[in-house]
C-alpha cells in the first residue's frame, strides 16, 4: 500500500464517492455515506498530514464491503495522489 496519501486527497475521494462530513466531539472525524449509511472514523488528521497506512487499509475495506468503489478504482486513487 502506499504510504504518501494526504489527508486532503482522501478526504476528497470521501466526499466525491458520497460521504458527508458529520460533526461529531473529541479527537476524531468521522464521515457517512448516505445512500449505504457506512461510517469511516479517522483521527484529526490536519489536512496536510500523511494517512497512516492502518488507516488507509481501513478506508479501503469499508468502501469495498458497502460496494461504494471497487478495488481498480481505489488502486487507482492512490496511483494518481502518489504520482
């Protein structure tokens, strides 16, 4: 998996794919999907931090089991923040 995706250009596939920001207390963001109810939980990333690849590899599978990209789509995501 690679390792330098910020945290803006995930956000932004997150937002793009259909997920919605939630407001939500503490140290954490957490985003829903609305057509399937899917839920991600990320630390407080800053917008230019680097995604840990734990979270990434987290991401990845809640977008996968909810059907809401396929795996040559997410491959390609990060191919293209990488490059």
């Amino acid at each position: 998996m690679i390792r330098d995706i910020q945290f803006n250009e995930l956000e932004k596939l997150l937002l793009n794919i259909g997920f919605a920001k939630v407001p939500t207390t503490g140290n954490q963001q957490v985003y829903q999907s609305s057509p399937s109810g899917a839920l991600i939980i990320l630390p407080a990333y800053e917008q230019q931090d680097y995604v840990q690849s734990v979270h990434l590899v987290a991401v990845r599978r809640v977008l996968l089991e909810n059907g809401l990209i396929n795996t040559n789509t997410f491959n390609r995501f990060l191919e293209k923040v990488a490059s």
